[in-house]
C-alpha cells in the first residue's frame, strides 16, 4: 500500500533538481592507507565524474602523503586532531561543492562505475532527502542489504546506513547535519527522524551495491559503549509526551539485553549511565520532533520499508 503519512507542499519535478546535478563522494578516514585505496579507486572510475573529497581524521600512517602521491586530483583534508566520524562527515558536507553527497566508509567501495550514476536518478522527487544505497557485506552475509522491493517504485524506510548512502547536501545543511556530541554510532537514526520532520524521506535504492569490507582495525568497544549511550540520546532528543518515557525505558532494556557477556554489560552499563548524565546535564537542550512525524517513523520501523 503507497504511504499516505505526510502531507507536503512542495512542486514535485525531476528537472528542477536533476538538472545539472553535480556529485560529491566523501570518504572520511584515519590509519587505514591500505583499505582506503580502494575505496579512492571505485570513487575515482565513477562514470558521473564526481568530485571525491577525503578528511584525514589525524591519521599517523602517512594516509595524507600516499593520497598526494597516488591521487592528486583528489580534494584532501588533514586535520592534525582526531574529532572522529561524526565531527569529520559534516567537515567533508561543508566543505563538498556537489548538490548530492555520496558518502562511504574508508573499507568499502562501488562494486561497478555505474553507481553513482544510477543513484542520482534516484532523486527524482523533492521529497527523496536520503537514498539508502544498496550494499554487501561479504565477511558477514554475501546478501544484498538496503535494496528496494521493487526498482520501478519509489520505497521510503525509517534510516540508511552510513557506509552505503547518499544525500541531498541542501537538505542536510538545512537540518542542521549530524549532531556533533553523538561522537561515533547512531548519527544516521537521528538526522532521519529529524529530517522526515523537516519534511522529506529516505529512499531504498536499486542501483549496484556498495562492497563494505568491514576492516580488522575496527575499534568494536567504542562503537559498542557509543552505540548504547546515543540510543539513550536520541530518545531524549527526539522523542515527544507522552511516548517519551515508555521508549526510554524500553531503549535502556533493549540496550542492557543486547548481550550477557559480562565486559560488554558492564561497559554498556557505564555507557547507560553516561546517556542519562548527558541528558540531565543538557536537558535544557531538549527538541523533540511533532508527534506525527514520531508515529510515522515507528510505522516505517515497523514495516521496513513503504511504497510512497
């Protein structure tokens, strides 16, 4: 059934967007030289042309040397202090000249030239703010994940991604990008559930699937002691009255119930503990999205995804 949630007043035409639309790819990196070389190769073949733009997040490993040396073309950002994914994404969106911003992670890259491509038809209605690119990822599952039903349709979900996604660069601005203080994990929820308040949609795409290689050095206590505290935040930060307390309580379940391996309780624990603070300490801070847009991301959670 077509999703009959929202009402929006705005003039729906392919051209007025589509025309001469320019592509940014941005890949934000530290200490990972090897993996991203590949990542700069598949962005580097895209037959759209798009300008690539790389933060260098203070690697140490001459990451900033090797891309001078090996793409010059490229544009580069070093930044001698880390800041992290977060911080260093919305650098790379402000600092990216294209109307659309493709982003990948520095393990992954376009499996064909064509992606890019293919993925900048896809926003071909102004309420498409987000097109949640397929994606593989072959040392977990060799299945195709964030792929529309049907490609000749247009599917809205509830989230994308980071690794595999491309945005609209006016519309993130606009909303005011990722929130800095997350720092790692859960930016993506959150800027899309204030992005449908704004008044526009994440699209499943069709197009070739993104590879996301998922590198060893990975850091998986960080991305779990975040992942944990910022599911804490986005409750406080974007849910409304009255559903407000019942997710919080539910979110502190769901997280403290995600493993019963003792180090990874007691480190979501303190991470639990450190969302509250957070929260009490800020809560003037506090703004939620209107109760619509709330119900209409729970029923786009629950479904998965929609035919708008």
């Amino acid at each position: 059934m077509p999703f009959s949630g929202l009402c929006l007043c705005h003039s729906f035409k392919f051209s007025d967007f589509l025309s001469g639309v320019k592509a940014s790819v941005l890949i934000t990196t530290r200490n990972r030289k090897s993996e991203l070389r590949g990542a700069l190769r598949s962005a580097c073949a895209q037959t759209a042309q798009p300008e690539v733009v790389v933060i260098d997040d203070g690697s140490t490993d001459g990451t900033s040397d090797m891309i001078r040396r090996e793409f010059p073309r490229i544009l580069l950002k070093r930044f001698e202090e880390s800041r992290g994914l977060i911080v260093r994404r919305n650098d790379g969106a402000r600092m990216a000249t294209g109307d659309v911003v493709f982003s990948i992670d520095d393990d992954a890259a376009f499996s064909t030239p064509q992606v890019v491509a293919q993925t900048l038809r896809e926003f071909d209605d102004l309420r498409i703010g987000v097109v949640a690119m397929p994606y593989i990822e072959p040392k977990y599952a060799n299945r195709v994940l964030q792929k529309a039903p049907d490609p000749q349709a247009v599917w809205i979900t509830d989230r994308f991604i980071g690794t595999a996604h491309a945005l609209r660069r006016d519309i993130f601005l606009k909303v005011g990008g990722y929130r800095e203080h997350l720092v790692h994990q859960g930016e993506e929820s959150d800027y899309c559930i204030r992005m449908l308040d704004a008044g526009y949609f994440v699209r499943l795409g069709s197009a070739d699937p993104i590879v996301h290689f998922a590198s060893p050095k990975r850091d998986y206590r960080r991305m779990d002691y975040y992942g944990a505290r910022n599911a804490i935040l986005f409750v406080w930060q974007n849910v409304p009255w009255p559903a407000f307390l019942l997710h919080l309580l539910a979110s502190t379940y769901n997280v403290l119930t995600w493993t019963f391996r003792p180090r990874r309780l007691i480190r979501r624990l303190g991470a639990v503990l450190a969302g509250y603070g957070w929260c009490l300490a800020h809560w003037r801070a506090r703004c939620p999205v209107t109760r619509p847009s709330y119900a209409r991301v729970l029923a786009l959670r629950d479904a998965g995804s929609v035919r708008l």
